[in-house]
C-alpha cells in the first residue's frame, strides 16, 4: 500500500508522528516475521522545508507527477481555535494542497484524514453529501462552514468511498490503526499491543458539552437552564419561554451549532452529570438516575451504553 503523508507548516505534532510511527512499527514487525514491509510510506509537502507547530524542521520530498499514492493521509494543522484555524485555511499553501488532495482524489487515490485535517479535505468539496467526523471541539465552525457534510461528531471513525474521517488528536493513531487493519488484520492486532492502543469506535465519552454550547449565545443560556432542571421532565417549551425565545428558534439554533435537538443535548447534559456522579458520589444507579431526571436506573443504564457505548460497570472503572 503506497501511502503519502501530505504535510504542511504548523502540522500538529503529535498527530503527525502517531502517523508516521504506527505505520513504521508496522513494517518493522512485519519484516521480523520475514515478510514484505506491507506500507510504502512517503511523507511529502508543497514547500522545501516544512515546521510543525512545535517547530521541528521535517524532511518531505516535493510532490511530483511520479508520485501516485492508494492512499493520502492529510495529519491536522496545529489551529486548535476558530481564531487560529481559519486564517490557516486562507493560507497559499494550505489552498495549493487542497487543489492537490482534489487532484489525487481524481486519479484514484483514497484520502484519509483526522482532527483538524478534516477541515482541509471539506475545502475540497470531497466530503459535501457525505458521513463524516472531526475533533469534537471545533464541530460548531465545522456545521457552519461545510452545511453539506453530514457531521457525526461522536464517532471515531468515519469511512465512506472517498476514503476516511477521524476524531480529535489522537484519532490520528485510529486512523493509522484502521488503515493498516485494510492491509492486515493480524498485523494491525500486533501493532495495536505493541502501541498499547486500539481503534475506538466513539469520541462521544470525551466531549465536553460545555465547550460545544459556548459556540453560540443562545445555546450557551439553554445549556445553563438545562443544568438547573436536570432533575425534572424535558419540555422545548418551557426552556424556549425561560429562554424569551420560541420553540422554532431554539431548535434551530441548537440544531445548527451542535447538530441536535435541544433534548439530545439535554439527554447529553444528563449523560455527562451522571458520568460524574458515577465516579465520585457513591450513589447507586438508582439514586443517580433520579439525579439525572430518570425513574429507575435501567433508563439510565440504557441511555449510558446507547451514548457512551458502555454500561456502568465499564465506566466506573475507567474512572478510577
């Protein structure tokens, strides 16, 4: 599999080198078994030399018309902030890779990307009409900018037939994970202890409802109104009139920023204040399920392994 790491200034670190280093430990256990290295991996850029955001100096070779890749895989850029972030998308060199990741996706190449990266790929126009994921955080600007891609900010991983999607910074080890399972399954297992990580199916369990409410005024009071009535039943029309807003309004709002209805996000806030209460308050799941608004414990226990894909007992132990 002949894969091109198109890298670009300001390239986030740590997504970069979990690219480059997964797909190296690859080959490297391949070849103990006596097999052929399965990843011809080059990493390329559109300028002579290229900076991380950290500031390391890396070594790409230039793209050429001999260079023809199965797959490209565009690592994010380190704007980890709207303010950052979008002035980077205006950059001349950022716009000559899109033409680019454009130009390699017509000759046939498959493109992958995680994070921020997805950001640049949706400059392309590739993802409009289509299922796709990115880091959970900037999901709002993500909804605002690119209407037409089908965001689903909760998963990991996204695959369509141009390719794949992955979540925020660490995805990036997802994303190579999953790409090298395409070439082996058994490889991608041995890589997967080696590395001490595997592919996650959802970015749901760490986003911060919080900082997706405050993309928006609105959302942000309904955020805060919704915190005080957790206890009680949902009504759109309650929260819209405490709001001094309408119904219509809210839920278009909440729709256009966080890609829901106002009563997922309350069943999101509910999610995240018994996470909470599950860790530190020593209540028993009835107890914390009335917390949260729920008559019994087995509605909670429901919602918890529908949003978080895991049951109480997983999730008190991942917070020890």
């Amino acid at each position: 599999m002949r894969i091109s790491v198109l890298t670009l200034d300001g390239a986030f670190d740590i997504g970069l080198t979990a690219v480059l280093d997964a797909f190296r430990v690859a080959n490297n256990l391949a070849a103990r078994q006596e097999k052929k290295p399965p990843f011809d991996v080059s990493t390329v850029g559109l300028r002579k030399k290229v900076r991380t955001g950290g500031g390391l100096t890396v070594p790409v070779q230039a793209v050429t018309p001999a260079l023809q890749p199965d797959w490209v895989v565009v690592p994010a850029l380190g704007a980890s902030t709207p303010d950052l972030l979008v002035p980077a998308l205006e950059r001349s060199d950022v716009k000559q890779a899109i033409v680019q990741v454009r130009k390699w996706r017509e000759e046939g190449a498959l493109i992958a990307t995680s994070c921020i990266g997805a950001f640049l790929v949706a400059e392309t126009g590739l993802l409009d009409h289509r299922e796709a994921t990115t880091t959970w955080w900037l999901a709002p600007l993500f909804r605002q900018r690119y209407p037409n891609v089908l965001l689903d900010e909760s998963r990991m991983l996204v695959p369509t037939e141009i390719g794949v999607t992955a979540g925020a910074a660490m995805g990036h080890l997802d994303l190579a994970l999953w790409l090298i399972r395409k070439a082996s399954p058994e490889l991608a297992a041995v890589v997967s202890r080696y590395l001490l990580a595997d592919i996650r199916s959802l970015q749901a369990p760490y986003i911060i409802p919080n900082h997706l409410a405050q993309a928006d005024p609105l959302v942000l009071r309904f955020e805060r109104w919704a915190r005080e009535h957790l206890r009680e039943g949902f009504s759109l029309q309650e929260a819209a009139g405490a709001l001094a807003t309408s119904a219509r309004s809210l839920q278009r709002r909440c729709q256009a920023v966080l890609g829901k209805s106002p009563l997922s996000y309350f069943q999101d806030l509910r999610v995240e204040h018994a996470q909470s209460l599950l860790h530190g308050s020593g209540l028993d799941v009835d107890a914390i399920a009335a917390e949260v608004g729920y008559i019994d414990g087995a509605t909670l226990r429901t919602l918890l392994r529908q949003r978080l894909g895991r049951g109480v007992r997983d999730l008190r132990t991942d917070l020890r």
